[in-house]
C-alpha cells in the first residue's frame, strides 16, 4: 500500500509540474503575441507562424465540455484519495487487532478481535 501512495505521489507531483511548466510557456506566448500587437516588440512572421501551427494542433474544445471533463478528472481523483485513506485505516485497524490478540494470546485471555 505504501508502495502504491509513493508511486501516486511521485505521478501527482510529475503532472503538476508539467502543468506548471505548460501555463508558464503559454503565459510567455501570451505575452509576447500581446507585445506584438501593441507593437512594444517587432513583428517577426515566422515565429507567428510558428505559434499558429502549434495552435492549429491543439483540439478545439468545448469550454462546456472541457469543464465536465475537469470535474470528472477531479472526482475520480479524490475518490482515489478517499479509497487509499480507508485502506491506509483499514490497514492500520487490522494491525492493531493483530497486536492486540497476540497480547492477549500471551497473557493466557481468551479475547480475541476479529
């Protein structure tokens, strides 16, 4: 079980610097097409180009859609999260029963859990 949170952490923390990675590349694109524009920097075509073929690959996306994706994405995420927390507890419980009738095996009682 440890192995499996690890190996979760690990993928979140991989995804989330993709991501922080992405937005901070789209906000430089962001930025430089408005400095473009408002003529603060000069017009170079083939870098606008360049940006239109990379946005011409990206799939047009319903922002209806997009945002049920998000939320289903998010559900299936905290249920993930939920399912580890009650098997973390779960394990954890078990192990306690555990020590609890070894004691009480050793102290010649007859109580015993589960």
């Amino acid at each position: 079980a440890h192995e499996a949170e690890a190996t979760l952490d690990l993928h979140m923390n991989t995804v989330s610097s993709s991501l922080k990675t992405l937005s901070s590349r789209a906000s430089a694109l962001v930025q430089y097409l408005e400095a473009t524009k408002n003529g603060t920097v000069p017009t170079d075509y083939r870098l606008l180009r360049q940006v239109a073929s990379v946005c011409n690959q990206l799939p047009a996306v319903d922002t209806d859609e997009l945002s049920g994706e998000f939320v289903g994405d998010y559900n299936d995420t905290l249920m993930v999260n939920y399912l580890a927390s009650i098997t973390k507890g779960t394990n954890e419980l078990n192990d306690l029963a555990e020590k609890f009738n070894m004691i009480s095996t050793q102290r010649g009682g007859h109580h015993r859990l589960a």
